[in-house]
DNA sequence: CCATCATGGATAT
DNA sequence: TATCCCTGATGGC
C-alpha cells in the first residue's frame, strides 16, 4: 500500500468505534475544519461526483449530528447527509492526495488538509423535508443540550413495550446514538440483564440508564473513543488507556469488575456480552 | 488467496 | 428474521 506522501498517522481516533459520539466529534471537526470558506469537494471513488460538485465553491455553515445521521449546511442551501453505517469512515486524508483513491466517496478541502469520506452507508444530498423525516424520527439523543430534561419520553417510550431493553436500547426510534458497544457497557453498568422486558424496567433504573448514557457518550465525544472504565479517572486518562482497559464487557470473555465468565447472546440481531453475576 | 467479522440500518418477506 | 450494502483488518490455507 503506497505510503509516500503521508500526512498524517493512520489508526488514529478517527477510524473508531462510529456510535453517536463518533458523528458529534465528527460534526465539530469539520465545522473547525471547513467553516467560513469556500470548500474544495470531489468524489475521487466517482459514486458522489454530482453531488461533490454542487457543493464545491461553497461555504459550509453549518455542521450538526443526530444521533448517528450527519447534516452538513452549505450556503447555496445544499444539505450533505452521511450516514457511516457500520464500516464507514470520515477522517484526515492518510495517504498522499495523488493515491488512487478508489475507495473515497467524498473528498473535503485539499491537500493536508482534506477529510476523506469511505465507506458510508448514505452519502447524498437531501431536501430540508427529508431531513425533517429523519430527525423526527428519532429518539432524544444524549449528546444534544437538552438531553437531561428527556428522561420522561424515556420512561414513557420503554414502559410502552415488553421487547428487551437490549433491543430497545439500540432502537434509534427510542433513543439516537446508542450502539453496540455503548448498549452492552451502559446495561452493564446499570446492573441490568439485556433479555429483561423495557417495561420491568423501574423509573429509577431508567433514570440511572439515561444518566450514565449523557455521561458515557459525553465522555466518548471528548477521549474520540469509547471508555466506560473509572468514569473519575477518565478527564486525566486522554485517551492514555491501553484498549483492553477501556470497557468492562464488550467482546471480553471475563468481567473485568468481577472475573465471573461472561455470558453471550443475540439479542436484537446483535451479539451482546453481559455478566450474569453484576447484572439481573 | 480467500473467508470471516465488525461499532449499522434499510428493505424484503 | 433474513438479506444486502459499503470497507478493511485479520486469520487460515
């Protein structure tokens, strides 16, 4: 793989774990990055060239997730959606702009500059209405300013509904921005089997769910990973902490509080790792 | 070289 | 519930 030319280390951050707090890092960055001046964009892989160039000479202003679906607002009033899905990436340019790139969808700004979109799930242009359809859609997302105050749409959503608030919790419908990895860590720590129904569910656990969601999540936005281990110690860990310390179940084999052996099930289509001593 | 799997979700049945 | 899509890391041969 051609290498020449790097501009910056591959690996990084930027090419992990796309959950909710991935887009809202993701949303700011090319806000900083792109903002105020008209922006260079292509399709390098050719499957967005239509859409590249529309927004090509424009000025972005605006730059906003919801959950796990991107919004980016140009002046000419072209709206960008990207939605990464599971093995989408939207990072620095790693290999020199000259590459063949046939796997880049879309390419912002130029040179050491440029981000480089691969992969997405979505990657098109909407209409306002459409955008409408999609965040109306949505679940309260923990990472928006109001998030706290949601609680009772919460209570109310899950008091609904007898599915297990293993598949709940990944219902964006319910609540935007919870992934896989966020879903087996936040039940782990809540104490909560992910089979139980959503509406055995008691306000107070609901309310812990909800809290220890905003704080996770907040937490993923600020470290570009997710971390849930010594919540405390984290503002000072930066992103030090070595990967098999960052979580206490997700794809372990062994609790990392108790040592019990972990559990695995498919629940909502998905695999999950619970603890069946920490959580009932 | 090839098969498998992954942090997701829309669509078909 | 099953199938498909998009990419890339990994492991087996």
């Amino acid at each position: 793989m051609p290498q020449s030319g790097t501009t910056r280390q591959p690996g990084h951050t930027w090419s992990s774990m796309p959950e909710g707090h991935t887009i809202h890092a993701l949303a700011r960055d090319l806000r900083r990055e792109f903002a105020g001046a008209p922006i260079v964009a292509s399709s390098p892989q050719g499957r967005f060239s239509a859409g590249a160039a529309r927004i090509d000479g424009t000025t972005m202003v605006r730059s906003a997730a919801w959950g796990k679906y991107l919004f980016v607002d140009f002046d000419d009033g072209s709206i960008l959606h990207v939605h990464l899905g599971l093995i989408g990436k939207f990072r620095p340019t790693i290999a020199a702009p000259t590459d063949p790139a046939t796997t880049v969808r879309l390419r912002l700004g130029e040179g050491d500059a440029a981000w480089d979109l691969t992969g997405p799930a979505r990657c098109e242009l909407v209409e306002p209405h459409e955008r409408r359809r999609i965040v109306d859609a949505l679940g309260p997302d923990p990472l928006r300013r109001n998030a706290a105050a949601r609680l009772p749409d919460l209570i109310e959503a899950l008091e609904r509904t007898s599915r297990p608030i293993g598949a709940t919790l990944l219902d964006q419908s319910i609540v935007a921005g919870i992934g896989n990895v966020y879903r087996a860590e936040i039940l782990f720590l809540c104490g909560i089997d992910p089979r139980r129904p959503s509406s055995s569910l008691s306000d107070d656990e609901v309310d812990r769910v909800w809290r220890t969601t905003i704080e996770l999540m907040q937490i993923g936005v600020r470290l570009r990973r997710i971390v849930t281990t010594d919540p405390e110690e984290i503002g000072r860990q930066r992103g030090r902490m070595r990967d098999d310390e960052r979580l206490y179940v997700y794809h372990r084999e062994h609790c990392r509080r108790c040592g019990s052996e972990l559990r695995t099930d498919e629940v909502a289509g998905r695999r999950i790792d619970w603890c069946p001593t920490c959580q009932h």
